[in-house]
C-alpha cells in the first residue's frame, strides 16, 4: 500500500450536496432589500408622525427655523430624536432585535453567525453611533448615502450593520 492511499484512510468523509433553492424567506435567510426599505420607511413615518405630536404640543418643533446655520451640529435635536426612537423601538430592540417596521414586515437583527444581538451592540453601534455621525455637517450626509448605497452589495450589508456587525434575516 502506497504513502497516499495510507493517508486517504483517515481522512474524513466526503460528500456532495446540492443547494435546495426553496421558493419564499425561510427564517434565518437573509432579508430582501425592498423589505429592509418598506420597514425603514414605516419606522420613519411612525416617527414623523410621533415628532409631529411632539411639535403640536410641546414647545420644541424640529422643522421650525431656529436661526441656526446648516453648518450648525443640531444636538438637541439629536438627543430628543433619539430618545423619541428608544421610546418607539427601544424595547422591540432590546427584547427581539426588531424595530416596529421590522416586526411587520417579519424582519429581525442577528449577529452573522445568526446568534442574538445585544441591546448595547443594536442601540449603541447600529442606532447611536452612525446618528452621532448625521449631525456633522457635510460629512453626515456623505456616510448617510454612502451607508444607504452598502445595502446594493451581495452581502446586504449597509455601513450601520458593518459598524454593529449585524445582519438583517428573516424572523
């Protein structure tokens, strides 16, 4: 018996399997793109409509001119947006890695390996972080489209998901 086929005994098993391509989302398969914007866009009406309420009834308004230059960093602004979104989608976050459009259309944030997110990795890196990037003038805007544009690669991953290292699967 030969050096080779002594060796090829203890290697392991080897087979072929062919991919089953299975018609509609399956859990844990990653979340279309038209998806992903339906719920985006839901999330964002529901919080214009809840920053409408805000404006109407409170002295604090985020479309009324304030004086201020577009160069300005609007962090009160910010911050009140903020805690407007974690009261909205704070606890869907911390309690199934959903936002309120997520939960809608069936959408849920994973880490890759399909494992829960934590709530500091959803609402600090994925949510906080990029927001406190938006305020900075110019460049905000910039990360903003270049983040929007991240979801057109294979991967699906936009830059917010790339900083969290998260995903966005069926649920």
């Amino acid at each position: 018996m030969d050096e080779q086929s002594q060796d090829a005994r203890y290697a392991p098993p080897r087979s072929h399997v062919e991919d089953v391509r299975q018609e509609g989302a399956q859990p844990g398969q990653l979340a279309s793109r038209g998806k992903r914007l339906l719920a985006s866009i839901v999330d964002g009406l529901i919080a214009a409509g809840t920053l409408w309420l805000i404006a109407k009834n409170t002295p604090f308004n985020p479309w009324r001119d304030a004086g201020l230059s577009l160069w300005a960093p609007q962090f009160v602004s910010l911050a009140i947006g903020f805690a407007v979104f974690l009261a909205l989608h704070g606890y869907l976050l911390a309690t199934r890695g959903q936002t309120i459009g997520k939960a809608l259309f069936k959408l849920r944030i994973v880490r890759p390996d399909g494992s829960r997110a934590s709530v500091g990795r959803v609402i600090g890196l994925r949510y906080a972080a990029p927001s406190l990037l938006h305020v900075v003038p110019v460049i905000g805007q910039v990360f903003a489209l270049a983040d929007a544009l991240f979801i057109f690669r294979e991967s699906r991953r936009c830059l917010h998901d790339q900083i969290a290292d998260t995903i966005v699967v069926q649920a």
